[in-house]
C-alpha cells in the first residue's frame, strides 16, 4: 500500500516535470494579466461617515412614540437596541434620502447616475452607496464608492444630511407642532388681515371717510356759524324793514345771502345724515381691522415663542466623524490583485497540467478500447 502511494506520488511529479513549461506559462500569464488589471482598472475612492445610535442627552433625543409604534407595526421595533438604531438605517435606506442627494448634488450629470427612470436613477446611486448598522458598537456606517474622490465624500455628507433633515420632520415633538399650527394659522390671519384693510380703504376711498368724529366736528361747525350768520342776516332785515317801514335797497342782496344759507345748512345737514348712515359701516371695518391687527400680533409672539422653543427641543443626529476626500484609493488593490493572480497562476498552471495529462491518457483508452473491439 505505501508503495503505491509512493508510485502514485512519483508518477505526479513525473508528470508535473514533464509540463513544467506549460505551467510556469500559465503562472507567468496570469501575475501579467492580473498586473494589467491592476494598472488598467478604473481608480475607485471610497468616503466613509460614522454616525452615532445612542443619543447624547434625553431632552434632545426623544422622538415621538407615533414613529415607534410604526416602527413596531412593522416588525422593526424591539427593546434590545435604542429607537435611532432602528430608525437611521431605514431613513438612510429610503427612497426619499437618496431623492434628495440626488437632486441636491445634481447627479444626473454624471453618467455613473443616469437613468431612464427615478427608480433607475436610485439604483444607479444605491449600488454605491453602503449602509452598515452596527448594533454593537451603536453606529452606522455610511460608504460611497466612485471614481471621483470629491464625490464619495460629499454623496456621504448629503446623506448625513438627509438624515438630519428626516429625522427633523420625523419627530414630532409639542414645540414643533405647536409651530407648525401657527405657520398655518398666521398665513391665514394674514390674507384675513390684508382683505379687511382693503376692504376699509376702498370704503374711505369710496365714501370720502377717514375720521368720522373729526369730519362730523368740521361740519356741525360750519352749520352752527351759517346758522348764527343767517339770523344775524334775518335780525337786521327785520330791524331795517321796521325802521324804514317798507323794503330797503340793500333787502335783496341780505334775502339772496340768506337763501345761499340755507341751501348751505342744508347740504351739510345732509352731509351729516349721510355720514351718520355710514358711520356704523365704518365703525364696524375699524373694529374689524384692529381684531385682526391684535390676532396676527398675537400670533406672531407665539410663533418666535415657538421657535425658541423648538431650538431647545431640536433633536440633533450625533455625526462621530464626517466623510472626508480620500486620498487613497479603494479599488484595485495592488497586493490583492498580486496575491489573486499569484494564487490563480498556480491553482490555474497545476490544474491544465493534471488535466491535460487525463485528457491524453482518456484518450489513449478509448483508442484501445476500439482497436479490442475491432
């Protein structure tokens, strides 16, 4: 038995020495073919940015438990590791974070990023992008990889980006509903506000009415001096008429004046009913505009109220460390690809020995074969 094995060993190395040429051809074919690779491939960069799951401080890191809950309805939730691990990979991972790193770095002029379609061109950047949670260590991971060093690292920091500005709408803490409502509260005030104060001016503007009190003043003045004025006129007529005992020749110039009174008190006594027939209308746009006025005031202290407010409970994604432009490249890896076409010229030179030599001795039984059978 162990002769045979020896005679085994020796006829293996009897035939490997006989196509020893064959081999080191294959050998050498390979570590060249592997060095051009090597040389010829596309240069790739690789960006990388931490991100840390476990928050900093609980007064900036609750998020709502309506996101838990949906979380959980989906199988994600669980107790064993904190809400942002859940929640970071699947925004990361979303149609809409890569939507806006699209748009936001222009992607469609790079042909790396070109699509038919959006789900084409989301494809085209997911392929380079990786996202790795590590539930151990409680970070994420995010990599790009693209011929252009500058580009992995600001695809990473758009997605870091991304992520904040998810996360942000994603968390519905009181301070941010409460200045979400009164966004849409004080644009309403607002157009109330302006279609009131048009509506007064157009009205003053209409009716000639600025200041009721003032305006009604001015003409219950002019009436009461023509009024005093008249009689004054009527007096002396009277008197002169008695003195005289007949019409003077001043006594149609005093009656033309009082008749010109007359149709003057007259025009302001309506001037008066109209403006007191308006006056209510007036009174009643004024009140409204100074409501309004006071509401949008109102909601304007809130609202900068809120906003402070919102600073203080803002939830802020802890960044370990920001993609920074690699200086090295990722891809092709000198000593890899060395140590592949090392390994594959062996592997590669001792399988077409061997098999060669199988492929010659299977040969030479099928020709026995036939000359027994003939």
């Amino acid at each position: 038995m162990q002769r045979d094995q020896d005679l085994s060993l020796i006829t293996l190395i009897q035939i490997f020495r006989s196509r020893i040429k064959l081999f080191w051809l294959v050998f050498f074919l390979s570590i060249i073919v592997a060095i051009a690779y090597a040389l010829l491939a596309r240069h790739l960069y690789t960006a990388q940015a931490v991100v840390l799951t476990q928050s900093v401080s609980s007064s900036t890191s609750s998020l709502s438990s309506a996101v838990m809950d949906q979380l959980s309805s989906l199988g994600l939730g669980g107790r064993a590791a904190p809400l942002e691990g859940i929640l970071y990979p699947n925004v990361l991972e979303s149609d809409t974070a890569a939507l806006y790193v699209y748009k936001k770095l222009d992607l469609s002029q790079y042909e790396l990023f070109k699509g038919e379609t959006t789900e084409d061109r989301i494809k085209a950047l997911r392929d380079r992008v990786r996202i790795h949670a590590d539930s151990y260590s409680r970070r994420v991971i995010i990599e790009a990889t693209t011929p252009d060093p500058e580009l992995s690292a600001d695809i990473v920091n758009a997605f870091v980006e991304a992520l904040e500005k998810l996360v942000a709408q994603v968390q519905a803490s009181p301070a941010r509903r409460k200045l979400a409502y009164l966004e849409d509260k004080l644009v309403k005030v607002k157009q109330e506000l302006d279609d009131v104060q048009r509506k007064l001016k157009e009205f003053q503007e209409t009716y000639l009415l600025w200041d009721v009190e003032e305006q009604a003043s001015k003409l219950i003045e002019e009436v009461t001096e023509l009024s005093v004025e008249k009689e004054r006129l009527l007096l002396s007529l009277n008197t002169e008429q008695k003195l005289l005992g007949s019409a003077g020749p001043g006594d149609s110039v005093q009656r033309s004046r009082i008749a010109a009174y007359d149709d003057a008190i007259t025009r302001y006594q309506e001037e008066l009913k109209r403006i007191a027939g308006l006056s209510g209308v007036l009174a009643d746009l004024m009140r409204e505009v100074k409501v309004k006025e006071a509401v949008y005031t109102f909601l304007i202290t809130q609202y900068e109220q809120a906003k402070l407010e919102e600073m203080n409970e803002v939830y802020v994604v802890p960044v370990l460390e920001y993609a920074r432009v690699p200086e090295k490249r990722s891809w092709p890896t000198r000593k890899l690809i060395a140590g592949i076409g090392l390994v594959a010229g062996i592997l590669g030179g001792l399988f077409l020995v061997f098999f060669l030599e199988f492929w010659n001795r299977f040969r030479e039984k099928l020709r026995e074969a036939e000359r027994e059978s003939l």
